[in-house]
C-alpha cells in the first residue's frame, strides 16, 4: 500500500448500498488512513450526506456506458477503484456488461494502479454450458475478462449467496404451508448441497480491506468473499434452532421451481433464478474452487450462518 500524505486514494462505486457500503465501512475502521471519494446519482440525499460528515468526498455523477471521459476524471489521482455493477436495477446483462467495461475503460485512462470489482464466476463456463442463462453472474465473468484483455490490475471480489436472502423479507425466506409447517421452497439439489454465504453489509468490505492491506495488493487474481460452507441440511438445522420451529425444505424439479416463480417473476428472471440456485446446489457455488483460505488475513473472523440466524427475529415469517 502507497500512501500519500491523506492517506490510500480510493473511490468506491455504490457506497451507498450494501457492497459499497460495506467497503467504506471496513475501510473506516482500519488502522490504515484511506482518502475516500464515494460515487453516487444524488449527493443531496441523506446517505450521501452522512457519508461526507464521515470524511468520505461524494462525487456525482452517472455510471452509464456512454460517461467514460467523466467517470475517468473522477478516477484520477485514485490509487485504487472498487467497481460494482447493479444487475437487478434493470435485469438486462449488455446493459451490466457495457457499464462495466465503461468503468475499466475509466480507470485505464485515468491510469488507476488497482481496479477491484465485485465479479462473480462465470457459471456457464463452470456448468460446462448446462446453465447458459445466469447473466448476472456471467455478465460479470464478462466484465473481468474485459478488464484483463485491457491489461488493466484487477482483483475480483466475489461475494457468496447473501444471508440476508434467508430472512423474512428476503426472496429465499422459509413460508407457512395449508399444513403450518414452514419449509424453504428450492429446486431439487438443496439438502446435499454445500453452500456458499456471506453476511454482506458488515462483512463483504473485509475481503476488499485484505486485498488492500495484505502482500498481493498489486497482483490480480479473485478473491471468493464466503464467510460460511455449510451443507444444506446443516443449514436447515442452524436456522431451525434460531426460529424455534422445525423449518424443513420442499425440493421440486426445477421446470416446476420455474413455473412457479413465473408466475410473479417472469420466464425470464425466474428461470435466471432456479439456474442459479440449481447450479450452486450441483456445482458449488464457485465451481471447484478452494475457498478454504478465503478468511484467512481478514481484519476479524467474518460472520458465521449460525450468528447470523441467532441476530433476526424470525417470529416475522
């Protein structure tokens, strides 16, 4: 880490939400001064607000495909980007893809040591082309390859399945059957499945603040930002104990996983979604990958499923 007088120049894209805040949050509480300029569409709303009365230098400004010169000069003078990109503002993969080749485009001309993106595998390629149709996750994978094609440093970060995804408000959440039993709804795979979490706002900027801090700032490579592994059965245990009732799991084939999504979702999202899933069950959320090291160099231990299910009040399902 290079330091200047202020600190370790950084800008963080979506500082407002759960990643970018997450980073801004982990990088707060280092002992390592940081000089940070968060991006965003509106530096009038509250958030924003509150982030400059913590030091960060909000900068608005737009992170559409056609805004590179300007992207580029907010990138200027930074030592290093954290990038995201927001498939499920708009569930349309060419629009995530164009965003983020814009961005590495903007820190190659604004000669940006350490480009840092929220990537996530390429499940296509993992699946051996089984699954083809998980965009938010291959577009992404896309956005990388870009990036190193580029010659541009870039580590990706890729944070696991979301625990908050689980909770009663999340997309995941257990339901209350005709019967009154409360089962999670799944395609086929669940059980046996090893999976791959993350508790997200407090924990994924951990990961970020390593790569950062540690020996291997300068090279590129992927970090696999997974706080837990678990199996799906001890899942289902852990979250059964922290409910106080037994919450079991439907498994259906996955036309039917779809067919019932559809019906709120879309064909198009809802077969995204059970490929996902299905792929993550049968493959692993990473593929063959090792996340065994993924916790080790990181500011404290990251938040385990078991903690996690101990902080919600399920009495809400």
């Amino acid at each position: 880490m290079v330091l200047s007088a202020d600190g370790y120049k950084i800008v963080v894209t979506g500082i407002t939400g759960n990643q970018g805040g997450s980073v801004f949050k982990a990088l707060k509480e280092s002992n390592k001064p940081y000089a940070i300029t968060g991006i965003t569409r509106d530096v009038s709303k509250p958030a924003a607000k509150e982030l400059e009365s913590q030091g960060v230098k909000m900068v608005s400004t737009t992170l559409s495909a056609d805004n590179t010169a300007e992207v580029a000069k907010v990138f200027a003078g930074a030592q290093a980007v954290f990038a995201m990109t927001n498939f499920w503002e708009h569930t349309d993969k060419a629009r995530e893809v164009k965003e983020g080749k814009m961005m590495v485009d903007a820190a190659k001309q604004a000669n940006v040591g350490l480009f840092i993106y929220a990537g996530l595998p390429n499940y296509n390629e993992i699946t051996g082309g089984k699954y083809v149709n998980v965009d938010h996750f291959d577009g992404k994978a896309e956005v990388e390859a870009y990036a190193k094609e580029q010659g541009v440093n870039i580590v990706s970060v890729q944070p696991a399945m979301y625990t908050n995804n689980f909770a009663p408000q999340g997309g995941c959440a257990p339901r209350k059957g005709e019967d009154g039993n409360y089962n999670l709804f799944m395609p086929e795979g669940f059980t046996k499945a090893q999976l791959s979490l993350i508790d997200i706002a407090p924990d994924y900027g951990l990961y970020v603040q390593k790569v950062l801090e540690s020996g291997d700032a300068g090279k590129s490579g992927t970090v696999l930002a997974v706080s837990d592994q678990i199996s799906g059965q001890e899942f289902l245990d852990v979250l059964s104990e922290a409910a106080g009732k037994k919450i079991g799991v439907i498994e259906v084939p996955a036309q039917v996983f779809r067919g019932a999504l559809a019906q709120n979702m879309g064909e198009r999202v809802a077969t995204e979604f059970e490929e996902m899933l299905s792929a993550h069950f049968h493959y692993g959320y990473y593929g063959k990958e090792d996340a065994s090291t993924s916790q080790t160099g990181l500011a404290r231990n990251p938040t385990k499923w078991a903690q996690y299910a101990q902080t919600v009040d399920w009495s809400k399902l």
